[in-house]
C-alpha cells in the first residue's frame, strides 16, 4: 500500500512539472519584443553612431520591426556578432530586460589619430591599433599623420610606418605636457618623423620612433624648459632631436645651425 501511495505520489508530482513547464514554454513563446533601448557611451565625446542606425540594423536583421516579434524568434547572439561588424563599434552587447524590453549596449571605438596620406587616404586609427574610416556626420579632434604612409587593403595587416606611429601617439598620449603639445606628425620617404608642435612654428627633426623615444622627448621637455623659456618659442625654425644627448637648432632668420 506504501509503494502504490509513493508511486501515486511520484507520478502526481511528475505530472504537476510536465504541466507547469508546458505554461512556461507556452507563455515564453507569447512574449513579443515591447520596445528597444539602443545606449551609446556618448559621454566619452564621441558621437560616431546614431540611435536610429542601430535600430534600423536590427530590424533589417529581422526582417521588419522587431518591435512586436515573439522573443523566442529573435537570434540574440547573431544580432550582436552582425552589431560588432560596424567600423564604429568596439563592443556591443545585446540582452532583454524583465520588461521584455531588448537592449542594445555599445562602446565606440576612440581615435587617437587621423591617417592622410600622399595618395590621399584618409582615416583613423584607434587606441586599440585598428583602422577607423572617417564619419560624415561627427569629425573627432585629434593628431594627424601626413606623408609617406602605406595602406594594406587587409586593415588586420599593418605597414612598418603605421605601427610606428601608433607607438608613437600611444607614447604622447600617456605624457600630459606632449599631449597638448603634439598637433602634426609628419613621415619622410626614409621613415624618420617630423612633429610639428601646436604653438611655437617651428618643426621637431623626431627621426624613428624606436627605443630612444623616451629620451628624444625628455631632451626636448628640457630644451623648452630651460631654453625656449629664455629666448621665445619662435626663434627656431626647427629643433633636431636626432643626434645623441644632443638639441641641434636652427634659425630663422639664417641657415647656420647653433
């Protein structure tokens, strides 16, 4: 009598988790998209990407307006990956909230430099070392490379000039005083870099962008400090920060270096 009881029980409670599991799954597939909330980190400055764009994407993604579609229907995972594929983007993440509403998380990629180069190809690179095209609606303020720069078609693939560079403005980046400071930088035929600074009219000979970069711009923080202080930051056509522990200037108004 004790093992028909517990079988009876058993089987009761069985049929209770089938039954409940039933309306779940049944009422999970009842919920439809209420709305979409696209949030994009617009307080870091950066306005590359619009509400509206990435809303349109994931309706086209799904074939019409995914406002109103059944949930269950809507491939998260491939929204997300196809959301990631934008040149703007660096990370996206997409979820639905407990008021069913699909939200759409995005980071933007920040540029620290703008490429345009002999040919006149124009871009960006980003602080992640990837290649950025320029924007019709949002221009960011930041250095520009000029002259000699090779372009692969392959933007995974960089030239021997570019990767310089990006180690270069990483360098500047992290110095608040270069910072502010570095406005051009401009690559000669054989690779060696002129920066020109902001204030001052005058061309900075930097050479490669190598191990002795530290001490090229330390040189050069010194010169300022403790040379252009005294005689004006315009007395010098150009500074050459190329030769060893040494600051060669030269004029403006002759062709005699001192």
């Amino acid at each position: 009598m004790k093992k028909v009881l517990l079988l009876a029980a058993l089987l009761s409670v069985t049929a209770l988790f089938v039954i409940i599991l039933t309306s779940a799954i049944k009422k999970q597939k009842q919920l439809v998209c209420k709305s979409v909330q696209v949030k994009i980190d617009y307080d870091s400055g950066l306005n590359f990407l619009s509400e509206g764009e990435i809303k349109d994407k994931l309706n086209a993604l799904n074939g019409g307006s995914i406002t109103g579609k059944p949930l269950t229907g809507i491939d998260f995972r491939m929204v997300e990956r196809e959301v990631r594929k934008n040149p703007f983007v660096r990370m996206a993440s997409v979820f639905v909230d407990q008021s069913q509403t699909i939200i759409v998380d995005i980071v933007q990629k920040r540029p620290i430099l703008r490429v345009i180069n002999n040919d006149g190809v124009s871009y960006y690179i980003s602080e992640n070392n990837d290649r950025i095209p320029l924007n019709d609606n949002f221009t960011t303020h930041v250095a520009i490379a000029l002259g000699n720069i090779e372009i692969h078609k392959d933007t995974k693939r960089d030239s021997s000039v570019q990767a310089a560079l990006y180690k270069l403005i990483q360098f500047v980046r992290k110095d608040e005083f270069l910072n502010a400071l570095v406005d051009q930088v401009y690559v000669q035929e054989n690779g060696e870099m002129d920066v020109i600074p902001k204030v001052g009219g005058h061309t900075i000979h930097f050479g490669v962008a190598d191990e002795t970069m530290a001490e090229k711009f330390e040189r050069l923080k010194i010169f300022y400090n403790e040379g252009l202080k005294k005689v004006g930051w315009t007395k010098y056509k150009s500074i050459d920060l190329r030769y060893k522990d040494q600051v060669v200037c030269e004029k403006r108004d002759t062709t005699n270096k001192q």
